[in-house]
C-alpha cells in the first residue's frame, strides 16, 4: 500500500524538525514552497495539507538536505505569501491548484502561532486549527484522524 502524501507549508522548519522526522516514517512528506525549486504539474493528489496560516516567502527554501521526499513550487503570483496562508486556501478551494496534486476538497489542518478558531476560517472550510507550540502527539493523532475519515469516506 502506498504512503499517503502530506503537502507541508511551514516557514519555520526548526519548530517542525521533530515533528517532520516523526511523519516521515509512515508518510510521504513534500515540503511547500513559494522559491523555484520544483516546477511541477503532479499526476497523483496530496491526502492531507498542513499549513502554517502566516507563511512568510522569506523562510519557505527548505534546506535540500531535510529530508524532505522534494519541495514543490507552485508559483503562483496572485498569491500575497508575505502575508497570510489565506490566499493559498483560496486558491485550493477555488480549485485552481488541481494540477498542482492538490484538490480543492484536501483535508486542511491550520498550524499557528495566532489566536484563530476553526469556526473563523470555516469558509476555506479547514478541518482542525492547531495553535503552536503544539505537541507532536497531538498533530499526529489530528494526522491520523483525518486520513482516518478519508478513509472511510
């Protein structure tokens, strides 16, 4: 059975470190990235988006020696990354980023260091909202959880 595929948006990689060595154990782990390091139309979807909601483009060139599986750029200029992950959200759920491997109905779990509830981006309908520092046993188990419900679904 193939690894699931997890796209992760994250501009600050020392925070993550533990918890991306954990996830790559079972999942297929691609790093997001706004700098051009992969150019690439994907044939196969992500199952899951984590994404920090105030990436900053200045801390997204993740170090090619992380271990990340490959970063993808998805180079899209619309796209404010100086500000907020919201826009990338949009996109997806607009489903402008399909051929990009991510679908406008992929699981989203929201990591931040801002006081934000589920209930306020229940719009880009994102299903978890983790407020950092975060344990690494809890954003597995949501992980688990969710690809759980896909699953079944």
């Amino acid at each position: 059975m193939a690894k699931k595929r997890i796209l992760f948006f994250e501009d600050d990689f020392t925070s993550i470190s533990g918890l991306l060595f954990l996830l790559r154990k079972k999942y297929e782990i691609t790093i997001g990235a706004t700098q051009e390091i992969v150019n690439c139309d994907r044939n196969e979807d992500f199952d899951l988006l984590i994404l920090d909601i105030m990436i900053h483009s200045n801390g997204l060139n993740p170090n090619p020696n992380s271990g990340s599986d490959f970063a993808i750029n998805l180079q899209y200029p619309n796209i404010d990354w100086h500000s907020t992950g919201i826009e990338l959200l949009k996109k997806i759920r607009d489903g402008k980023l399909i051929k990009k491997g991510i679908p406008k109905d992929i699981p989203v779990i929201v990591l931040t260091a801002r006081e934000i509830t589920k209930e306020e981006l229940s719009k880009y309908k994102v299903n978890d909202v983790l407020i950092k520092p975060i344990l690494l046993e809890v954003v597995y188990n949501t992980i688990e959880r969710l690809l759980e419900r896909e699953k079944e679904q």
